[in-house]
C-alpha cells in the first residue's frame, strides 16, 4: 500500500470496536509519527448484559476505559460522541459532527466499519450500530467534508472543507489488504483489556481476537493480521 504519512481519524461505533477491528494497525501508525485521532459515534449506555447497570453510569464507565484504551495504542486525541448505544442512524444532526471532526483533524486516512458487512457465515449478523458508523462516516467523508455547500456554518467558524485521500474499512467481508499487526497484538489486547466494564464477555473475544487474527495472517503467510478494504480516493 502506498500509506501515507498525515494524521489518521478513526470512526467507530462503540468503544472497544476500534481496538478489534484495527487496534494494531492504528497503534502501528502511531509509533510511526502520525497523529491518530479516535472519534466514537455512541456512549456505550447499554454494553452490558446486567440489567443492574445504570445506563448513565455504565456510559461514564467506558468513557474512562476508552481514555485509558487511547492511551495504550498511543493516540493523539479521543472522543465520544453522545449518540444512546443501539440508535445510531445516519442522518444529517448524526453526520454534522463527524464532518465537524474531520475538518478539525484533516486526515490525510479515515478508518470505519464496512457498512456493506451484514452477514458473517451462519454465525452472526453485524450490530445495526456498526452498519450505521460505517455509512456514516463514508457520507461525512464524501460529499460531506470535503464539499463547502455542506455544513457551511462551519466555514463561517473558520473550518475549510477537507479532502479525504484514504479510507480503510475494518470487518470488511471483501478485504483488498491484509496488515502485518504481529508486533503490536500484545497491545492491541492490552487495550482490548482496559475496556472492564466488558470483561464478562472477554473469555470470548479474547479467543476470537486471537483466531480471527490468525485466519487472516495466514492468507500474508504472518502469526496475525488485521483485514481492510482499502478505498484510495485520490
């Protein structure tokens, strides 16, 4: 891939999807000088199986793992957004804020979900959530950032239109690039692991983590390997 070296943005729905799905190449990037900026599109308010967890208190839990999770993979910045977990809808008042972000960062690369990922064999079918940050982001990245006439309230406030060169998708089920991440799995899980309030199901994703990372390295003949449909929109 010819990677460029400018800031990276990352979209994702819930915390703890960035760390799964791209954790190790966004950590690699970091290491390598480039200012990765983490933008979550929901507050995480029903990740818990435990109808004892309050929703409000929940979503305060996962904004400290978040932070905590940011700083393992070495970030630049991190936010999250103030959309309830579960309604995440790709709508304009959804789209004006990561347009917003953009044009804040001015990625040189966008990572996301693959919006077009529905169905994983017979076993899963993708969140709703996940589907919905990934349609999202591609509409916020074009037209959206990158045209004046949208959101031009944020050209009166000193913000240019931006124009996105790359975009990655993550749990993608037509991957056109396979990442060497063998070096940063530990900290991939390492980040992975800061997200607590998600240890009841962490046996689980643990053990996938680690399966699906070796599916994939084994395609590039590597121990683990993140998948990406790599859109070059230059």
């Amino acid at each position: 891939m010819d990677e460029k070296p400018g800031p990276v943005l990352a979209c994702f729905a819930h915390p703890d999807d960035m760390e799964i799905s791209a954790g190790g190449t966004l950590s690699r990037w970091a290491d390598e000088g480039r200012a990765v900026h983490l933008l979550i599109l929901t507050n995480g308010d029903k990740g818990s199986n435990d109808a004892a967890h309050e929703p409000a208190v929940l979503a305060r839990m996962r904004a400290e793992e978040t932070e905590r999770a940011a700083g393992v993979l070495g970030f630049a910045s991190h936010a999250i957004l103030g959309n309830p977990d579960g309604e995440l809808a790709n709508s304009k008042v959804a789209r004006e804020p990561v347009v917003r972000r953009i044009r804040e960062v001015k990625p040189e690369t966008v990572v996301t979900s693959d919006p077009t990922a529905v169905f994983f064999e017979d076993r899963y079918y993708n969140h709703a959530d996940h589907r919905a940050a990934g349609a999202l982001t591609l509409d916020a990245v074009f037209p959206g950032a990158g045209n004046p006439h949208f959101f031009p309230e944020h050209l009166r406030e000193g913000l240019e239109a931006w124009q996105v060169n790359d975009v990655w998708l993550g749990w993608s089920l037509e991957p056109n690039h396979r990442e060497d991440v063998t070096e940063r799995m530990d900290r991939k899980l390492a980040a992975l692991h800061e997200h607590k309030s998600q240890l009841e199901m962490f046996g689980y994703f643990e053990d996938w983590v680690r399966e699906d990372a070796e599916r994939i390295g084994r395609v590039i003949g590597v121990r683990y390997g993140e998948a990406f449909r790599v859109l070059d929109l230059e």
